[in-house]
C-alpha cells in the first residue's frame, strides 16, 4: 500500500527539536575530553568553526529543502542533480556515515552506563564496547518492531536536555576560573595548527540538521519554517557547545577532563558537595546526584541520536530503493511490524561491526562520520549550482541562500577541505566507501536505474558547446535504463482486459514487464491512514482485479508485477505512480468523468501544469479490434508514439496501417505524398497505405477516414490544458464524432506553465519543397493532434481527394 500524502503536522518548535535533539548527544557528552586532548582549550574554537561550516552549508539544504521537500535528503537532491553515479555515491556515504554517526552514539552510550553500573569485560572488547554493543542492539531491536520518535516525544528529550544542560552551565559559570582554562600550556599548548584538525574530529556534533530536510513534507508552511528550523538549530547548537565547552575547560583543567564521561565529571566538580537548604538544614550530596543526573542525560541524549540516525538510515535505503540504486529486497516490509526489518538489520550489522573494530577509538568512528557526511555535503552544494545553472522547471525554492554562487562554492570548499585534515586511516576508510560505491553504480546500479542526472541532460543538450571531456564523461556514466516499464492503472474491470492486452503488447516489443496498479481512491474527508486500515476488504478487491490483470498479461508471456496505492486522488496520482515506478510507458482508460471535475482543483494544476513523467497511451475503448489502424500525422514527437504503437501492433496483431496526412489543396498533394511518404519510411511504416487529404479540414478528413478504421491512433494537442477545458480542442471533438476505438498518444515535452495551461499551440506548416514554414492561421490543435512540431495544416475547406495509393 502506498500513502502519498503526510499531514502537514510538524510545527517548527518540534522541527527544531529534530535537528538540536541529533546534534546535542554524543558531542557535547562525549567529544569534548577527547577533542581537549588533541588541542587543548583552542578547541573551544573548534567547535565554533565546525558550527560555522555547517551553518554555510545549512543555508544550501534550507534551499534545497524548500525546492524539494523529500524522503531521501541529500541523497535526493545529488541524485536528481548529478546522475545517478554521484547519487550513488551520496547514498551510500550517507547510510554508511549514519552507520559509524550510531556506533559512535552507542560507545557514548556505553561510557556512561559503565559509570552507574559495572560492565565485564568480554574477549577481545572492553567494557565500553560491551555495553554500546547491548545499547546498539537494542536500538536496532526497536526500529526493527517498529517503535518510533514522534515531534512530541522529541520535543519532551530536546527540552529536558536543556533544562540539564543549563543548570550545568549555570553551576560551572560560577565556579569557572580562567586560571584553570589556560593553566597548562595557554590556550593553544599544541599550536594553533591543531585547531582544524580538532574540528574535522568535533564535527561529528554537527549532523544532525540536515535531517530536519527530510521531514519537510510534514512541516506547516515548510517554506518558512524549514529555513528557520534548519539555521536555527545550528545556530543555537553551535551556542550551546561554544558555552558548555567553555565552562567544563574552566573548571577541570583540559589534561584531567574525563574521557568518557566529561560532563559527569565537570559536573562534579562544578556542583558544591553540599547546600544548606531553609528548613531542610545540609543536603550533601549535590555534586554526586548532579552527576547522576548528568549521566541520565547523556544516555538520553546519546540514545534519542542513535535511534534516529538508524530510522534515518531506513529513509536513505527506501530513496535509492525507489530509484533502482539498491534492490528493493532491502526494503521488504516485516509482515508483523510493518518496518523494512532487512535494512534495519544490514545497517544494524555494520553498527556492531563498527563497535567492534573501530570502538576502541572512538575519534576514528567520530572523524569516519564526519568526513563521510562532508563529501555528501560538498555534493549537496553542487546539486544546488546545477539546480540553479540548468534551470530546472520544477526547481522553485522558498528560501534561497544569500551571494549565489559564492555560498554554496564556499560551502563545498569547506567541506572538502575540512577533510584533509583528517587523519590518514580516516581519509583512506571515507575513499574506500566512495570508490565501492562507484563500483556498485557500475556493476549494479547502472543497469537498473532510469534516472539521469540533470547535469548530464544539460551537458549531452548542449553538446555542440561543451568540451569534448565533458560529453564524454557525460555519455560514458549516463544510466542504461534498466526493463521497459508499462504501468497500467487499473479501477474498472470491464474495461482492464483491453487494457493490459495493449500494454502487454507494447512491453513484449520491448522485452520489457508490465506492472498493473491498482489505485484505490477515498474521499477528501477520509483520511488516508482510515482508508489503509480497512486492508482486508481493499486487498480482496484488489487482489481479485491484479490477479485477473495478471492472467491476461500472462496469455501474452510478459512479466506481470502489481502493486495497491491508497489515494485521494485517482487521475492526478497516475503521475506518482508512472514517476515513483520509472515508467516508461503508462496505458489508462479514458475515465468517465473528466479529471478536472476532481474537487481537489488545486491538486490536480499542480500536477498538470508539470512534464508528463513518461509516454502516455489513452485509450478510448469502442472494442479493441487493431485489424485497420488510422494515423494521423505531420510530425512531431506524439507521432512518434502513434508511430511506435502502429508498428506493433502490426507485427503482433497483423494490423493494416493506413497513415493520413492534410493539405491545403490539391497543388500540394505532391509534396504531402512526399513528406508522407518519407516519414513512414523514416518510422518503419513503409508498407502502410498512404492517404493524403487537399480538403485542409482536418477533422473531417479524419472522421471521414475513420469509418473504414477500427482505431484512430493519433497524437494529443499541443493546445495548453486550461485551453483544451474551456474551447473543447480537436482531440476531444474527434474522440466524440468516430465510432471506433480511439488511442491518444503524448510524449513528454519542455513547455512553461504558462504555455501549458493557456498555450495557443503556435505551429509550423509543411511547405511545398517539404521544409517547415512558420504560418499564423489558427492554431492546429483546433484542428489536429499533435504536441511540438509540424502540424497538420488548417485551411478553409476546398476540395477532396480519394486516398492516394500505398507506396513507398
């Protein structure tokens, strides 16, 4: 079952709380003993500047989040930007940067359980590794049933930590000594130089914002809120840390600072031993409880960051899942839990893998995740350029970052340069992922997947003006596209027989697979999560209507794959479907009513006034009997189609072929039967019979064509839609007046909005030497099917012909 719309539920309150709740674990609570070690107190500045270089790229998710607010983040916005390759790659440093992200959550989580209870030992492990290997699979264990983090509870943890956090800050101001900060060695004993290296290890703490990218879909007014979310939450993080760090250093010296448990032990020390309380007299023990209660804290907060790093890791796997970089086996869903239990457990695995090799040093886990996450992000604010650069229809932020394209070269810059800081194993680990994850692309990926990258599409466009490198790069990494996919969206069994035949028929062409989809449609007032739970009756009746579409497909010998989607809209989610199951051919029924009588208008536009996702057939069935075929035709890219149809159902069905083509009078029949003449030989249509009409009424050169035909096969309008509602086009016309069979081409086109929904559908005409001449008589979708290109010429009606005689 599919859900294709989220309650916009997510207030920025608890959209904060996702990114400071991530943030705020494992590096203040465990980073700052170590770090201090590597640099001194300097790494107070650590902290700032890793705050700084993320803030610079926060603002290029903000954007991206407000373009494109989608399950998948990062991975997302380099897939869709830079090809599938890159996108390989990010997902993948993504997942796997998550991976290390939880395993070093779970050796902070581990630390401060070893101090409030005693872990044994275990071979080769520590009592640290122990324990975070117990914390881990716990956490896995509970995505694995299903148990999840809500905005509110988020919002209860985020808000308790500060409440601990402050009360710490404000006990350690009290007792900070300056003194104490810079009492052995000054405020750099180890040289300024260790200051960048400090911040590739701290910069770990800075993860988690990204995340709130996600979950924009959820958001109310994500335009304006996503933004505040994503750089507050930096902001405020970046605060915390450059307060709290400051503090612990001036009160325990930076060579006595806990390694594993630095606020507990700053705590101790920042707390009196006791307090005289009115009426209660000494109470001692303070500091001991407020170091408990900093523990409690730490395993809180290390906890909530674990768990939702392994949730977000599910997200990750589904994207790529969905764009064929995985295989969807990853994302089987439990039939109890209802969780993708086999992505939980393979990145569970990698976490105790990591625990157990890596966990004896927990700077190596911090600066692997780090540096993973930097080169995702360097590739994030290259999505960003491409976006802008290639001028993506579909691209249309809320929010956009301020200098462009200074921020977001300065952001990838900081990125990758913060990674030469890095340690050489790091460095060599975060390589090694990146080159498996082009090598996966190669082997796997590349066969499977669709999608290409609009960097690449705007390269092989503009190939004449590229360098030469350039189109090559391009051509040699571009997709090779996986089956032929033809999605048939199924409602009426009467109707689906004819349907999937046709379908079958154009996927058996194409050694392709034929996926029937059953769109299930519930009222506005209905909300989708009620319409799924009513499983059992809506898996009955789609059961019974994709096992019968599976018999048909399968009389024909064609795959046969099925899915359900639950939806509030029928005909507007027939471009999900086509889009989300990388379609490359949809065959539907002409529904009964029109799909702008749909009363979610606003829904629908949204829909219509983008690109069509992949080829469209609409079929109008009057029977379907392919023996005597009419295409009408003068080029363009919907003929194409009507072409390609025609020609299979030749081979297949032994369908006779007659294809016609309009001029102005019966001067030009030469050069109609010429231009004719060539464009079924340039389609593979040379023996079909050549019909050239010199009436210049094309609508009634096709109706009067048409009654011989047993199917009109034509090309849709390239008239705007809102156009095509209120003046009824030719098409519509046609569909009504013919008593056969009508089958509606369209191919995917490049037109603005604007033309899209109020377009006249300016045309060109064939001249007489065959070449296309610019005309402004009336539009042809008034009288023809088309979409781009040469159209059939409108004339003032004069004389007729007879059909001229096949040839070639």
């Amino acid at each position: 079952m599919s859900d294709d719309e989220l309650a916009k539920d997510l207030g920025l309150l608890s959209a904060m709380t996702i990114g400071i709740g991530t943030m705020i674990g494992a590096g203040i609570f465990v980073l700052p003993g170590v770090a201090a070690r590597e640099a001194g107190p300097i790494v107070v500045i650590s902290f700032i500047v890793g705050g700084v270089i993320a803030m610079v790229n926060a603002l290029s998710v903000s954007e991206l989040g407000t373009a494109m607010p989608k399950a998948g983040g990062g991975y997302y916005y380099v897939n869709r930007a830079l090809g599938p390759m890159f996108g390989s790659v990010a997902g993948m440093g993504d997942w796997m940067g998550l991976a290390f992200a939880s395993a070093f959550y779970s050796i902070g989580f581990g630390q401060y359980l070893a101090t409030l209870a005693p872990i044994p030992s275990l071979l080769f492990l520590n009592e640290v590794q122990v324990g975070a290997i117990i914390a881990g699979s716990v956490f896995v264990g509970v995505n694995y049933i299903g148990a999840k983090e809500t905005g509110g509870l988020q919002t209860i943890i985020v808000l308790t930590l500060l409440a601990i956090l402050g009360a710490f800050a404000v006990a350690g101001w009290l007792s900070f000594d300056w003194a104490t900060l810079t009492s052995e060695g000054g405020i750099a004993p180890m040289g300024y130089g260790e200051l960048l290296p400090a911040t590739a290890l701290v910069f770990v703490s800075f993860l988690g914002y990204a995340k709130i990218a996600t979950v924009g879909e959820e958001m109310k007014n994500p335009g304006r809120n996503l933004p505040i979310a994503i750089i507050g939450s930096v902001g405020i993080v970046t605060v915390i840390y450059g307060i709290l760090v400051t503090v612990m250093l001036g009160v325990v010296p930076w060579t006595d600072l806990d390694l594993d448990a630095p606020v507990a032990n700053a705590a101790t020390v920042a707390f009196p031993s006791s307090v005289a309380l009115p009426g209660l007299g000494e109470v001692s023990g303070i500091a001991a409880a407020a170091a408990t209660v900093m523990t409690l804290g730490a395993l809180l907060a290390t906890a909530s960051s674990a768990n939702a790093s392994i949730l977000a890791s599910a997200r990750i796997n589904f994207a790529m899942g969905r764009d064929a970089i995985v295989t969807d086996w990853l994302n089987e869903i439990h039939p109890q839990f209802a969780t993708p239990y086999r992505s939980i457990l393979v990145t569970g695995g990698m976490i105790l893998l990591s625990i157990i090799v890596l966990g004896g040093d927990i700077a190596i886990l911090a600066k692997a995740a780090s540096v993973l996450h930097l080169i995702v992000y360097a590739l994030m604010n290259l999505a960003l350029i491409v976006f802008r650069e290639a001028d993506v229809p579909e691209y249309d932020p809320d929010f956009t970052v301020p200098l462009y394209p200074i921020t977001p070269i300065l952001g990838a810059g900081l990125s990758l340069g913060l990674v030469t800081f890095m340690a050489p194993i790091e460095i060599a680990l975060s390589l090694g992922f990146v080159a498996a994850a082009i090598g996966w692309y190669f082997l796997y990926a590349r066969r499977e997947t669709t999608h290409q990258g609009y960097l690449g599409q705007y390269i092989l466009s503009q190939a004449e003006s590229m360098p030469e490198p350039a189109v090559s790069a391009a051509e040699s990494i571009q997709p090779e596209g996986g089956e032929y996919r033809v999605m048939v969206p199924l409602a009426n069994p009467r109707t689906e027989q004819d349907l999937i035949e046709l379908a079958s028929l154009m996927a058996k062409a194409n050694d392709g697979v034929v996926e029937a989809v059953h769109i299930v449609t519930v009222p506005d007032q209905t909300p989708l999560y009620a319409g799924s739970e009513q499983t059992e009756r809506i898996d009955a009746e789609s059961q019974e209507l994709l096992e019968s579409a599976r018999e048909d497909a399968t009389t024909f010998d064609v795959p046969v794959e099925t899915r359900t989607v639950i939806s509030h809209r029928s005909f507007e989610e027939v471009f999900d479907a086509a889009e989300t199951g990388h379609a490359d051919l949809v065959v539907m029924g002409w529904g009964d009513q029109p799909f702008w009588s749909a009363g979610r208008v606003e829904s629908t536009f949204d829909e219509l006034a983008g690109n069509l996702p992949c080829d469209f057939l609409v079929l109008k069935d009057r029977g379907f009997d392919p023996s005597h075929l009419l295409v009408p035709t003068a080029g363009g890219t919907d003929s194409d189609v009507s072409a390609e149809v025609a020609r299979v159902l030749r081979d297949t069905r032994g369908a006779e072929v007659e294809l016609l083509h309009v001029v102005d009078s019966d001067e030009e029949r030469a050069a109609g039967t010429e231009f004719l003449g060539g464009w079924a030989q340039e389609h593979g249509l040379d023996d079909a019979t050549l019909s050239v009409d010199t009436s210049g009424d094309v609508e009634g050169a096709i109706e009067r064509h048409a009654r011989d035909a047993t199917m009109l096969v034509m090309g849709a309008t390239e008239r705007g839609l809102l156009s095509r509602l209120l003046n009824r086009s030719l098409v519509y016309d046609v569909v009504d007046e013919v008593e056969c069979s009508v089958l509606l081409a369209e191919r995917p086109s490049e037109r603005s909005l604007w033309d899209r929904l109020f377009g006249s559908g300016t045309r060109a005409n064939v001249g007489s030497d065959g070449s296309a001449e610019s005309d402004e008589t009336p539009s042809a979708d008034e009288a023809a099917p088309t979409d781009e290109g040469d159209e059939l010429t409108p004339v003032d009606e004069s004389t007729s012909t007879d059909d001229a005689p096949s040839g070639n």
